[in-house]
C-alpha cells in the first residue's frame, strides 16, 4: 500500500533539517529509514534530497511511503466489520463482542485480524495489521487501525503520551456514588496469566475516573461513563471489583454472579484523537451492541447518546 504525503513550511519551521522536521511531526526512526532507502521517498520542492537538507519557509516537502508487505501469516476470513470511518490513513472499527484483536494459538480465523485482512485482500490491496489500542475479547466498540507505518508511527505516539482519548460504558453491580476516582495499582494476579488484581507492594499505577449516569433499583445496578488515566490490561474489571461492584457477566472476575450477560458489560462507546496526518480533532462514537442494550433498555435508559 503506498501514500504520498505533502507539507508546507512554514516560517517556524524554516531552518530546520529534513530529518528534524520529519522528527517533530511524529516520524518514528523506523519510518525515517524506509524513507531514505526508498528510490525517492523525500522529494524537496520537485528534486530528491537528503534528510539533512535545511528548509526554508514556503518549501514543498513530499514523501513517499511504498509498502509491498503485508502481513501474510494472517489468514484472510469473511467476518463481519463494522468500518465506523476510513481515509488513506487510518480506519476506526467498531469491534462486536467475542472477538479477540489478534490471532492467538487456539484461535486462528476467528478475530478482528483476520475480518481486516480479508476485507483488503477483497480490494486487491497489500495490508500490514497495525492496531493502535486494543480492546478485550469480550469488550466491544471502537478502536482504531492503522493504514501506513507513518500514521502508525503518529498514532503510536499519541496512545503513548494519553493524547487518544477512549471513554467506556459500563454496568456494574449495585449502587455506586455519582462519580469517584479509583487510584490502586494493577499487578498480575499470583499463578494466574491471565487475571490481575490490585496490588499496593508491587502493582502498577493505575487511576480510573467514573461517573454514574443511571441506577436501577429494580436490577440494582448501575450505569457508568468511566475514563482511563493509565491503561493497564483489564483496569476497569479490577478496579470494579476492587470497590465492591463487579461488571455485569464479568466472570473471571466475578465467578459466583448470576447475571443477565455472557460476557462484561463493558463497551468502548467514544473515541476522541488528531488525525495523524491532517492535524484536524476526530471524534467517533458508537452505541452498545444488542446485549447490553437490552439491559440498558430495563434501566429505562434508552436515548443513551442523546442524553449522555
């Protein structure tokens, strides 16, 4: 898959070197390289130039991106792909529930990877699998896909310096006060893999802001907006759990419950981030799958987007 991308400089940036440049738009080392091995791949003002080439205001600086891999060892499946947006540069999915992101061991076919590649082989396209956040198994909504190694390399960035702003629904068990924040490391979970747990000796800082929406005393549970401040694997389950208020159908961390889901309750509903190429604010949201709003229609809570 190739892209051409265009800049123009502007007096703060005259004076600064190709590569520097490059550097402070999100160009990532490994982005670089591709570039100045690519027959062409930084073209200054119509004539191929050097990365350690000074600008000057009103510069036109184009690269060219050319990627013939693709990620082969994923099998392409006919799944269902819920594409929310797409653009040259990045795709923003809506993932449904008991669907991983990758494939693993004991499931090859089967996972967001596999419906992804799929849909470009359909499209005769070569296609690198880059997926910028990741969302549980059983956790549904939207997560974003990255279309070339310099979105990518812009995308990475932002999830690392929290730039990427996800908020969560959730349902939990109980009444919960109307909005709190639950600072308590995560660590792994002794003899286990898979599970983690708070741990104050040897966990991770973690820090989830909540906010109850709704409480349903004839299901005696309760409607969350939860925002992330850290992003630790399965941060809002434990910490949930942690204040005595378990998810609806989150089992392994909750095993005893009789609930009313199969799977958390748990759903990636707003997406806020800067388009990694055009700089312009992107915002995506997404109403829950049929299995929690079913629930949510019990609660009386209906017109979610509308009113939240």
């Amino acid at each position: 898959m190739d892209r051409h991308l265009s800049f123009s400089v502007t007096e703060e940036e005259s004076g600064r070197k190709i590569e520097e440049f490059l550097k402070q738009n999100g160009c990532s080392h490994h982005v670089l390289t591709h570039l100045k091995r690519t027959d062409h791949g930084i073209i200054l003002n119509g004539e191929w130039a050097y990365s350690s080439t000074r600008l000057q205001c009103g510069d036109v600086l184009e690269l060219w991106i050319r990627e013939e891999e693709a990620s082969d060892q994923i099998i392409p499946t006919p799944l269902p792909l819920n594409i929310v947006y797409e653009d040259e540069d990045l795709m923003v999915i809506n993932k449904p529930p008991d669907m991983p992101i990758h494939p693993s061991i004991n499931n090859h076919e089967k996972t967001l990877a596999n419906a992804v590649m799929y849909y470009f082989r359909e499209k005769g396209e070569a296609f690198v699998y880059r997926c910028v956040n990741r969302l549980d198994r059983d956790t549904s909504g939207l997560l974003i896909l990255a279309k070339n190694m310099f979105s990518a390399a812009v995308l990475y960035r932002q999830s690392a310096e929290r730039r990427i702003h996800r908020e969560y629904l959730a349902i939990a068990a109980g009444e919960i006060p109307e909005e709190g924040i639950i600072d308590a490391p995560i660590a792994r979970a002794a003899d286990s893999a898979i599970m983690r747990c708070v741990d104050f000796s040897c966990g991770e800082r973690a820090v989830t802001h909540y906010r109850r929406l709704l409480y349903s005393k004839e299901n005696d549970c309760s409607l969350l907006r939860i925002r992330l401040e850290t992003g630790r694997t399965h941060q809002i389950r434990v910490h949930m759990k942690y204040i005595g208020h378990p998810l609806l159908g989150d089992f392994l961390y909750h095993p005893t419950a009789i609930e009313q889901m199969k799977r958390q309750a748990l759903h990636s509903w707003s997406l806020a981030f800067t388009h990694p190429v055009t700089g312009k604010q992107m915002h995506f949201t997404a109403l829950p799958p049929s299995d929690m709003q079913e629930i949510l229609n019990d609660m009386g809570q209906k017109n979610l987007l509308a009113e939240s």
